[in-house]
C-alpha cells in the first residue's frame, strides 16, 4: 500500500473569472486568474462543488438544465497544462457560475492582476463568471508521487490518497467561523482525483476545529487520522504478518498550511518513518499559469532523520577513517577464519546472523591523546538467557582492559554486519575439502622451524589462530590439508625462532610467501563472495538494538559528541554517521 497524505490549504484554489469585455491594459485577455478571500472560500468551493456535480453526472439530465450525457463535454472540461499536459483542473465553459448569483462580486476576490487592469476590471465588465478551477498544489504533486513510485517499482502498488481540510477562527468576528473551511475544497479535488486519476482510492478527512491551534491538531490526528491509517495497518498485518513494514509506505505532502497542522502532522505519522514531497515553489501557476515537477522535491525519510551516506574518499575526519579501516581489517580476519572455529556450529548457530563492532577510544596518556581501539562480536551461547551483542561486548572489552575509562573518552562506535557463508552441517566437510584461498600456485612445504633458544629482543612470532591470520594464513592452509582438520582447531601456538639462523631463515621466508599469496587470494576471495549485487542478503546498515541503544544513550549523556557509524554494505563502502544527542 502506498499512502499520500496531502494537508489542503487556500493555496490549493486558483479560479478563472471571465469579463464580458476585452481587457486593453492585460492585452486584451479576457479572463484573469483570481482567488476567494479567506471567509468565503467555502462559499465559493461550494458552488463550484454543486456546478461539477450537473456537469459530471453520468445520467441524462433534463432538458431546461443541460441535457448531455457526461461523456461529451468531458474532454472540454479537462484542463492541461500547455507546457507538461499535466491535468491542472475543470473548465466550466459549458456552465459557467455567475459571480452575482452567489451573491458576491469583484471585490471578494484577490485578482492576478496589477493596479491599472484591476481598475480597468471594475470600471468594464459588468458580468462576471467563474469559466474555471484549478488545483496547481495536487497538479504537481500527484505526477512527483506516480514518478517516485514508478522509481522504486511500486507503480502497481494500491495507491491511497488522504485529503485533510480544516477551518480556523477568523480575526474578524463578523465572519463565519466556517466561511474559510477547506471541506468542499477537499470535494473538489476528489473529483478532480476522480476523473483524472482513477486507480487512486481518495478519503476525505475534516478536522471541524481550529487548525491554528497546535492541541486541536493533536487531538485531530490521534482521534481521525492515525486510526484510519492502523486500520489499514492492521489488514496487512493479519495477511503478510510481521512483513508489513514493508508493504506500508507512507509519504507526506510538505506544501501550505499552518505551522501547528505540519508540525502536528509530522509527529503523529513519525512512527511509520514517512517519505515526504515538499512543494517548495507555491506559486508558479500563480504567477506563470505552467506547472513543473522540479517545484516538487521528494525525500526519503533516511534523508531527513539522519546524514545521508558519505563516500569513503569524501570523509574529512581522520578519526572516522581510521575506525573505518579498523572495521574492514575485523571484517577481513573474520571472513577469513570465520571456518576455523566454532562460529557457525556454536556462537552463532541460532540466528546465524554475525555482527562486529569496534569502539574507538581516545585518552590522555602521559599528556599525549592517544587512539585506542576495541573490537567486540555478538555471541549466543544460550538462547533463554539472551544474547549479548557486539557493542555492548566491546564497551565490556574496553572497561575491563582499563578500568580507570570515562565515558567522555569513548568517541565512537562502528557496527558492521556481515554473512555466514556455510551451513553448519557443511562446515566440517567444507574446510577438509577446500582451503580458505583458491590459487592455482602449488602448496609451498616449508621445512619445520628449529627451536632455539634466543634472546627476547630478536624473537619472532608465527600464529596459527584467528587473531594473527596475517602470519598465519600459510600455516593455516597447511592445517586445512591435514587428516585431522575436520576436528575443533587447537589453542593458538607460539613458536619463538632465532632468524639468523639458515634454516630457520629459510622457514620464515617461505612462510611470508605463503602469507603474501594467501592475503592475494582472500582480496580475490571477498570479490567473489561480496559482489556489489548483493547475491546473499545484506542486512547494512544495522543500527543498534534497544539495549544496546540505552547503553549508548547513557555514554552519550557524558560526552554529547559520540558517534555511531554504521554502513552502506558490507563492502564498507559509504558509511552514516549518526549522533545521538
């Protein structure tokens, strides 16, 4: 379902008076644009109202009012704009309105006109009509909204229009209170909704009180308009379940109106995260009778709650960069010794959904600010007990490795999900028959390393584990190629070696050969497995649970600059940036 919610205003009605003389000081044009004054906008709305209702009758009416079926005069009734051929509105040509009738005249209309033609108006006709309405606002706005939705490929969504009217207490008190209401105006363009766009279900919803008054406006929203919409909500919900979200999409049309109506229009619908179409030009059809679709921006509510993504190469802040690198080096060792341990069978086998979040730290040590980074993964060891996430884990991490840590030093936070690509039944055959880098390079055997006793200054350290896969992915594939690698992986072993020695000299080359073609192949490996199209869903960018957001809020209590920095894909591509204070 696809939801248009449009606040109607006097902006929304443009006439067309006709004189029964040519006007010499307009070149000689014999009709003028003109608006009712605020108090009798309801009168005027409402006659036009009653002139369509005959004009557009789908039966044959009597022949002392105007006997023709509605098929006929349809095409002279529509009226485009000559530049877009968009529908603009309804010409009454067939059927005018005689201004007297009503009974008003000219002076209770502002006209499109300067000093000397309107001086000219009131001294030469003599009869004047109402040959048209126009609704420039809805004119542009319903084409934006099909353009936007034929964007996203939801053009054959249901599409639902909610037209708002209202009334406000006038400042004269001789006026009627109702004399500038909006409601048969909303009437108006539901026909014109009607007759131009008819897979567009409309519903009319009037407020009856004051709309200049921000509490009115509340009560309005939460009593008429939010219930319409949940019950809308709640069909979807009894037939897609917890997808719903994903079918109800709603968008708020920003044009004219009081401050309190938008601002109370904006906070009611904000639980559904709207879209919004803002009118920023008003009166281009005012003042040049031509409708444009760039009067009209559209805005997705990612833009307008938070910074929208940033490029890498446009990133000023070399904090921000480094945190960013951080994370793809955490992104990397995990992708690539994500099947050396326990991670699918175990620590994620419930909801096999992997996310890492590195919290940088900035301090002053000895003086001198210094970077510190803490990496932390989510893990769920036992469902009933709850799970504990990554950014919790790492502000964890973070406390228990210096206890002496204040909240205003944590500078931000960076969450990244990323995928399991084997299935736990798999992973044991998986990592026996394939190696974590493809290369067509033979298996280089380096000869066993010499123990020696050595002083500590010119040791040297070779890993076989998951936190040091840089020196140890050559030795890592040598693993995979044993008997034994279908078996849980060992502790992480240090072997200390003296590098003057030949053989042993030997032994660390050819391990730095292997683990400069294993670094090659995992790059390759991340292209194939992380295309741009995203073959397995990706779930960046994720924000924090509600947990996790509490604990962020309390540290963002003490220090109003923290940051949470999240990601476009997993490729880390673009990153948001979110402040929470």
């Amino acid at each position: 379902m696809e939801f248009l919610v449009h606040n109607i205003s006097h902006s929304d009605l443009i006439l067309e008076l006709t004189g029964d003389t040519a006007l010499r000081t307009s070149r000689n044009a014999t009709s003028l644009l003109a608006r009712p004054k605020f108090s009798l906008f309801n009168v005027v709305s409402q006659s036009i109202v009653r002139q369509l209702d005959m004009i557009l009758s789908p039966t044959t009416v009597q022949a002392d009012t105007y006997e023709r079926q509605m098929d006929s005069p349809r095409f002279q009734l529509r009226e485009h704009c000559t530049t877009t051929y968009h529908p603009v509105g309804f010409r009454l040509d067939v059927k005018p309105i005689d201004v007297q009738s009503l009974p008003l005249d000219l002076s209770d209309f502002q006209l499109r006109a300067s000093d000397e033609t309107i001086a000219e108006v009131e001294s030469s006709w003599k009869r004047i009509r109402i040959t048209a309405c126009f609704f420039p606002l809805l004119g542009s706005l319903l084409p934006k909204w099909h353009q936007v939705l034929s964007d996203v490929h939801s053009d054959e969504s249901q599409q639902l229009l909610y037209l708002i009217s209202g009334a406000g207490i006038p400042r004269n008190a001789s006026h009627s209170i109702c004399g500038n209401s909006t409601e048969y105006t909303a009437e108006l363009m539901s026909k014109f909704v009607a007759t131009y766009y008819p897979n567009i279900h409309v519903t009319q919803i009037h407020s009856g009180s004051n709309i200049f008054r921000y509490d009115d406006n509340v009560q309005f929203m939460t009593r008429q308009l939010r219930p319409m919409l949940e019950s809308h909500r709640d069909v979807l919900v009894a037939k897609v379940g917890d997808q719903w979200k994903s079918h109800f999409h709603l968008t708020i049309a920003y044009a004219d109106g009081p401050p309190a109506r938008l601002s109370a229009l904006n906070a009611a619908l904000r639980v559904y995260q709207p879209s919004y179409l803002h009118v920023w030009q008003l009166k281009t059809y005012w003042h040049e009778r031509k409708l444009s679709l760039d009067d009209v921006d559209f805005h997705p509510f990612e833009n307008v709650e938070a910074t929208p993504a940033i490029a890498m190469a446009e990133l000023t802040d070399p904090i921000v960069t480094r945190l960013v690198n951080e994370v793809k080096s955490f992104r990397d060792q995990f992708v690539q010794g994500e099947h050396l341990g326990e991670v699918g069978q175990f620590w994620l086998r419930k909801s096999r959904k992997p996310v890492l979040a590195v919290l940088l730290i900035e301090k002053l040590v000895d003086g001198t600010p210094t970077i510190v980074v803490h990496r932390g993964m989510n893990c769920e060891v036992s469902m009933p007990t709850g799970s504990l996430c990554a950014e919790r884990n790492a502000i964890g991490s973070a406390l228990a490795n210096d206890p002496t840590l204040l909240r205003q030093s944590l500078k931000m936070i960076a969450v990244l999900s990323v995928t399991l690509h084997s299935h736990p039944k798999q992973v044991a055959m998986a990592s026996a028959a394939q190696p974590i880098c493809s290369s067509t390079a033979p298996p280089i055997d380096a000869p066993p390393p010499v123990l020696v006793n050595v002083p500590s200054s010119i040791q040297r350290t070779v890993s076989v584990g998951f936190h040091e896969l840089d020196r140890g992915a050559g030795v890592a594939s040598n693993v995979e190629r044993s008997p034994k690698a279908g078996r849980k992986p060992k502790r992480p072993r240090t072997i200390s070696c003296d590098a003057s020695v030949p053989a042993i000299q030997a032994a660390l080359t050819a391990v730095d050969a292997a683990t400069a073609m294993a670094k090659y192949d995992f790059h390759l490996f991340l292209r194939v497995r992380h295309p741009t199209s995203r073959a397995e869903k990706d779930l960046n960018p994720l924000a924090p649970c509600g947990a996790c957001n509490e604990w962020l809020l309390k540290i963002a209590e003490a220090n109003p600059s923290f940051k949470i920095i999240t990601f476009d894909s997993i490729d880390c591509d673009s990153v948001y940036i979110h402040q929470l204070l």
